[in-house]
C-alpha cells in the first residue's frame, strides 16, 4: 500500500461530485485520434555552441519563416554534448548530451513521430515547428511537482483523469521514408506483421527453454574482441549494447558474428567447434569433464536464441539504414539477416522440440 489515505480521497471525491462527467475535455478516439494539423517544419540547423543571444533568432525562423513563435517557448536541440545557462526568464534550451549515437537516433524517430499526435490531443507543450536539430514548443508556465504531491487527493484525481486520456491517444506506428525511391521501394516490400509473426513463434520456443539470463556482451563481434598476442591475453571491449538477456543469445549471437560484415554464414560455427567453446564456457578448469547432457542443452539454447539475434539486427539496420551517416548499405544487411534467419528457422526449430519433446518424455 502506498503513503496516501484512499478512504479520506474517496470521501472527498463524493462532496465534490466524482461521479459527473469529465470537464476538461472529450475522450479521444482510439483508432483515428486527434486531428494533426500541419507542422511547421525546415531542414535548416541551429549551431547551438553559439552565444545565446546569436542562437536565439536562428531558433525563432528555423522552423519556417512565416511562423510567428512567441518569445516564452522551449526549444530541444540534439546531436549536442554542449548545455547554455544564463537563459532569459521564459526560455528553456535543452540539449541531449552524447550518450550514444544509436540512442539519440532511435530517441529522435520515437519522439518526432508521437509529438505531433500528443500536442494535439493537447498534452504538453504546444509543439509551433520542427528544425534540421530540434523543434520548438511552448513554453509551460507551472510547477514541476514532488513526490508528496502525487498523494494529494486532488493531484491524484487531476493525474489519474489525464493519464485515462493519455491512454486513449493514437499514435501511429513509426513509418521510415527514404529520399531514394530504389530503397523505399526494398523497405515498402518488407512485411512488419510477418516479422511480428515471427517474433511471438520465436518467443513461444525460447520460453520453454528456460535459459539463464545474464549480463550479456550483445554484440562480441571480432571488432569488440583485442588480443595481446606476446601475453596471451584477450580483452573485451565496447560495452554500449551490454545488458541482462539470455545466456543463449548473448553465445549465438557471437557465433553469427563468425560471418563478419560480409554475411558469409558458411563460417558459422559447426558442432565440434561449438562443443570445444561450450566445454571451456561450462568448466574452464575442467573442459573434459563436461557432461554430453549439459553440452547438448547449451547447444539447443544457443542454436534457437540465433535465431533471435538475426532478427534484432535486422531490424536495428532498417534504423541504421534512415539515420546514419555511416557509407554502408544498411537495408541490404536487413535483407541477409532477415533471409538467413528464415534459412535457418526450420532446422533450429526443429532441434529445440526435439529436445523439449524428450525432456517431457523422462
């Protein structure tokens, strides 16, 4: 139970008329949500290590030239490490300080998407235009509050209404749209309902397997892997992708890097090869002794998580392919991720039900 009296709220709520109808707005529909009106946007950049007072009218015209932006508004840049102060009363500039390329783009395509939506269903911030580096919005003129507010009956009531409201937005599904028409044409011929498809299988087999979850590595490709020849010694490195997941992701996921950039998958790891790195995986000090039943496991878990791995690579290209500046053909890797993992679907499905299907017979 929490801090605050729900009696004495309860009690409350029936002197002020709880049961009458919501004033503060008509619920949204949840299929069409609220009409978007057309946002003022530009390509141009704000270079945002300029002096404030330099910074400030490139700001108020980069969203569009026509847009009349008040003086009290916010304004978001990123792609920044850098932070202003000293801001007049009414501004707020914030910047989204570096941590990690990947996450500041996926942050980017979340939050441009869903904006739009959510300004016009009238939460937050009015958003008045977007920018080559960030978008500008209105500036809110209240409190942020405590922790001890959230209890307060009154609060509670005003956030739990708002929050059912929320709730009932609809926000499209991210959509990329590509310059070229070549690759819009590859990304318009995937099928997202498919992979979904794909994804809820995968996810019913990898269940039963019961597989340890430990902090993984998630991307011990050859690059993240250094080796001091003269003392032997190896060093892991590149530790941004690092997380808790599955044991047998983490291990199949190193095996699919044998196939390096170029995607030859006929450098993926046999059995042999994979028993000799499972026995020093299980008894470093004693490789030898490893039971066949704990080998043959960890070999099931590692060849149907493989799976899993070609997948999330896949899709992270298809980001890759839309917002990085880096020269590589990210939709084409989508492609030979995605068609290997279909390639090899059936064998390692195969092999996990044989397995749960003999455990179930002892």
């Amino acid at each position: 139970m929490g801090a605050g009296n729900g009696r004495n709220c309860d009690a409350l709520a029936a002197m002020e008329g709880e049961g009458q109808a919501v004033r503060d707005g008509a619920e949204v529909d949840r299929e069409t949500g609220p009409a978007v009106p057309p946002i003022p946007s530009s390509d141009l950049t704000v270079d945002i290590s300029l002096p404030f007072d330099q910074m400030k009218p490139r700001i108020m015209s980069a969203p569009h030239p026509s847009v009349d932006v008040p003086f009290g508004f916010h304004a978001i840049c990123w792609n920044s490490t850098t932070r202003c102060s000293n801001l007049p009363v009414g501004w707020q500039l914030s910047t989204f300080s570096k941590i990690g390329w990947q996450l500041r783009t996926l942050l980017f395509v979340r939050s441009s998407s869903a904006l739009p939506h959510l300004s016009a269903a009238g939460f937050g911030a009015e958003l008045l235009g977007i920018f080559g580096n960030g978008m500008v919005q209105s500036f809110i003129n209240a409190r942020t509050l405590s922790p001890s507010d959230m209890g307060d009956c009154k609060i509670a009531k005003k956030i739990a209404r708002h929050l059912r409201k929320f709730h009932q937005v609809a926000i499209p599904a991210v959509t990329i749209k590509f310059d070229d028409s070549g690759k819009q044409a590859r990304y318009e011929s995937i099928s997202f309902q498919e992979i979904q498809a794909e994804i809820n299988e995968l996810k019913d087999l990898t269940d039963l397997l019961n597989a340890p979850v430990v902090f993984a590595h998630n991307d011990l490709l050859s690059g993240n892997l250094m080796l001091n020849d003269k003392e032997g010694k190896l060093y892991f490195i590149d530790f941004e992708y690092g997380s808790y997941s599955y044991r047998g992701y983490d291990i199949g996921n190193h095996f699919n890097e044998y196939a390096g950039l170029d995607c030859d998958y006929s450098l993926y790891p046999d059995k042999d090869a994979q028993y000799h790195f499972f026995k020093n995986y299980l008894e470093p000090e004693k490789p030898l002794e490893v039971p066949d039943k704990d080998l043959e496991a960890i070999f099931v878990e590692t060849n149907t998580y493989r799976l899993a791995s070609h997948i999330y690579w896949a899709l992270w290209a298809l980001i890759q392919a839309k917002a990085s500046p880096i020269d590589f053909d990210y939709l084409c890797y989508f492609f030979r991720r995605y068609n290997e993992y279909k390639k090899q679907k059936e064998a390692c499905f195969s092999l996990a039900q044989n397995c749960l299907l003999r455990s179930s017979s002892h």
